[in-house]
C-alpha cells in the first residue's frame, strides 16, 4: 500500500499542476478578451502595432507605473500609459534583505517564464530580483512582483483592472518575438532638481548611479543595455 501511495503521489502533483496552470491560461485569456478592444482603440489613436515591444518604468515617490511601447518606424519607445501604483511599502532608497518590506530600485529584465496568470494577485509577473547587481552588493530577497489587488508588501500592486492591461500588452510582444522586456525602478524622477533635494542622502551616490541610465533613456528613448561591473551599474 506504502509502494502504491507513493507512485501515486508524482501522479497527483503532475495532475494538480496541470489543473492550476489550465485554469491561469483561462484567467489570463479572459482578462485580454476584456481588456483588448480599449486596447486596439487606443494603440490605433497612437499609430502603435499590437504585439510592439514593452519597457516599463516605476517611480516609487510619485506611485506611478509607466509602460512604453516602441514605435515601430522611429525605433524609439513612446508613453502609451501611465498608471498609479496602488500598493506598495517601504521607503525610498533599494531593497537590501529579504523581508524589509522595501520595493527594489534598480535595473531588472522579465522574460515569458516570468509570467504568472496562476498568481493569488489575480495576473503577476516577476521581475526578476535580485539581479546579478544585487547578488555583488549582497542583497537578498524573492519573488517581488507586480500584480493585482490593491495591497503589497515589496511589490507593486496595480489593481486587478488595470495589471490585466499591463499584462496582455506584456503577453502579446512576448508572443510577437520580444525575447524579454526592461522594467526600471527608481526611487524618484531624476531630474537635476530633485537629485540637489536629495543632496546629503545616504542612497545619493547609488541614485548617482541609477540616473546615468535614467538620462540614458530620457535621451535616446531606447531603454539602454545594463551590466554590471565591480559592484556598480554600467550602460552601453
């Protein structure tokens, strides 16, 4: 009997896993049925092709989540919307340890695998932390998402209505070819200004850092390539 249990329980697992995953594909499949004629409407209005690559960028002091979407005759990516970030916790300046109740800030690449449609926040994505920056300053933590609902402890939550948007724009350019797509966190919008207010702050050099990609962006409009030298951002 001992025997049979335990060649049933793989059996078990593979089924169960199967129903969950079957039952995210529905979820997800019936927010984009939802979500996409306002969608179509509104990617015509800007001239943009469905399924065009995704970049997003959060700004933890303004609660406001970007999403970009590349012009597929410039190159160059365009605002398509903006979205307040509903939940969220912590304080300026980056995560550093697993349960401190930070949102990373930093430079972050979410590929298809990365895609929860299974998620308990309605449809998540990963993005990704911590990243091999991370990993050289010592900074540890797991699965920071963002997602549904309106309540987060390290995520970004963006409400169920607006994450189904967010992630049907983010399925259709994986399904399109987009290998993965750039998410940027940054504890403010960098401007001259608002560095000199943080003028004396204990983060102001790794915010130092993080605006050379920040201006890069701002410049070109093309989400630059991130690396990772010694223990500091470098861009190409």
């Amino acid at each position: 009997m001992k025997t049979l249990t335990f060649l049933l329980l793989p059996a078990l697992i593979f089924m169960t896993s199967c129903r969950d995953s079957a039952k995210g594909q529905a979820r997800a499949a019936e927010a984009k049925a939802r979500v996409t004629p306002d969608l179509k409407t509104a990617l015509e209005e800007k001239k943009i092709a469905p399924g065009s690559p995704v970049f997003i960028r959060a700004f933890k002091e303004d609660r406001e989540l970007e999403l970009f979407l590349r012009n597929k005759e410039s190159g160059k990516y365009e605002i398509f919307r903006t979205y307040p970030i509903a939940g969220m916790s912590g304080e300026l300046g980056p995560k550093l340890a697993e349960g401190d109740g930070q949102v990373p800030e930093g430079f972050y690449a979410v590929g298809p695998k990365a895609m929860n449609p299974n998620s308990s926040f309605h449809l998540s994505f990963n993005i990704g932390f911590p990243n091999s920056y991370d990993r050289a300053n010592g900074r540890t933590g797991s699965y920071i998402m963002v997602h549904g609902s309106t309540a987060s402890i390290g995520c970004l939550a963006m409400t169920d209505e607006k994450i189904e948007e967010i992630y049907t724009l983010c399925e259709d350019a994986f399904q399109a070819g987009q290998p993965f797509f750039r998410i940027h966190i940054f504890p403010f919008r960098m401007t001259e200004e608002r560095m000199g207010k943080a003028a004396g702050d204990k983060w102001l050099p790794f915010w130092g850092n993080l605006k050379t990609g920040y201006d890069l962006f701002e410049k070109t409009k093309v989400p630059p390539n991130v690396t990772v030298k010694g223990k500091e951002y470098a861009f190409d």
